[in-house]
C-alpha cells in the first residue's frame, strides 16, 4: 500500500474505489465520444452509441465509419484512449475476482 493509503484501508476497497473511479471514466469516455461523433458526422445518437460500443468492444462491424477528416482524426485517438481506459477497467475487474478466489481458498 503507499504512504498515502490508511494502514485500516484494506486491498478490496482500493480495488474498489479504483474500480468505480475508472468505471465513472469509461461510461463519461462513451458519452463524450458519442456525443463527439453525433456533432461530427451528424450521425442519430443511436447510431453515436452504437458506433462507440461497437469500436470500444472492438468488434467492428464496419456498417458506420466516419466519413469526415475530423470525424476520422477523432477516431484514431478515441480508439487509443479507450483501448487504455478499458483495459484498465478490465484489469480491475479480474484482479478483485482473482483476490477474491485467493481468500475463498485460503480457508
């Protein structure tokens, strides 16, 4: 634990405290990017979200692309940066599941 961490504050609730913090990140990443996209391509909110989930969860249909310079531009950092948020959130995710099946199988 660091120095700035109470020594009565155990590992499971900085785990989760990070987990809602990069949590609260990703769902603002995916509002902020949908909310991008609609303005940029003038694409239906619908299809804003729908594109952001589908490209974040890398899947990629392919059946909406931006069509403008900057809508592209865009695209190529909100696919870096989500990649990073949502590995992280991921990480989180399977590092409390992992702490937790360690303790079940301590006792």
């Amino acid at each position: 634990m660091s120095e700035n961490t109470p020594k009565n504050e155990s590992n499971s609730l900085i785990y989760a405290k990070f987990g809602a913090r990069i949590g609260l990140i990703a769902a603002l990443y995916i509002v902020f990017s949908a909310t991008v996209f609609h303005y940029l391509e003038g694409w239906a909110w619908l299809d804003s979200f729908y594109f952001v989930v589908v490209t974040l969860s890398t899947v990629g249909y392919g059946d909406i692309s931006p069509k403008t310079d900057l809508g592209k531009l865009f695209t190529i950092f909100f696919i870096i940066l989500g990649i990073v948020i949502f590995s992280a959130a991921i990480t989180n995710i399977t590092t409390k599941a992992r702490k937790r099946r360690e303790k079940r199988t301590e006792k």
